[in-house]
C-alpha cells in the first residue's frame, strides 16, 4: 500500500475538489443509487436518468458511490470512474460528491 495515486486519480481530485465550506453552504444534497447491468457492470443510461432527477427538482447536491450507491461493494478504479463521469456529464449542473470509502481499507486508502 504506496497511497501513490495515479495521474487520472490525481486530476480527478485537483478539478473537483470542493471545499468544506462549499459543501456545508449546500442546501439539498441526495444520495444516487448506482444501478447495475446482469453482467455486473453499471448501467450508466439509467444512472445519467436517476442523476437528471435532483438536477430537475433543484438539488444542490449529490453523493456519488455512498452506501446508498453500493459504494462499499465498488473498487477505487469504479469509484474513480463513477465519480468522473458524473463530474464530466453534470458538474456544471450540480455539485458532486464522490465517496471514497470502503469496507477495504486498502482500497479506502488508495482513492
């Protein structure tokens, strides 16, 4: 276990870095659930349509890859991917929120 992150994991945290502040100025922040194809992949069509949701209800706010998303069950590469991909298609429309944890706190470490 190095903690060295990778130059994707390293750009990730550089453009999306809220500050403390910011998240606790938020005035509606919800959780997304991550739905999953039978192959085990996510199903990032019905993702996007459950992301749209709170964007269109005026939330301030989401939570990507929490328990609510399975987020415990995700390695740090789906984390990261998760994470970037709503960043890249809704950051503009709405603060996100990745989660980082996980049962393994190897992997809790590395994200």
């Amino acid at each position: 276990m190095t903690g060295i992150r990778s130059r994707d994991q390293q750009r990730l945290l550089l453009v999306s870095k809220l500050k403390t502040d910011e998240i606790k100025s938020l005035r509606l922040i919800t959780a997304i659930k991550t739905p999953y194809l039978p192959d085990g992949r996510f199903d990032l069509e019905a993702y996007d349509a459950l992301v749209h949701m709170p964007i269109e209800d005026g939330a301030d706010g989401i939570i990507v890859g929490g328990t609510t998303g399975e987020g415990q069950l995700m390695s740090s590469d789906e984390h990261i991917m998760l994470i970037g991909h709503t960043i890249n298609c809704f950051g503009t429309s709405i603060k996100v929120i990745g989660n980082t944890g996980s049962n393994s706190t190897q992997e809790a470490f590395i994200c």
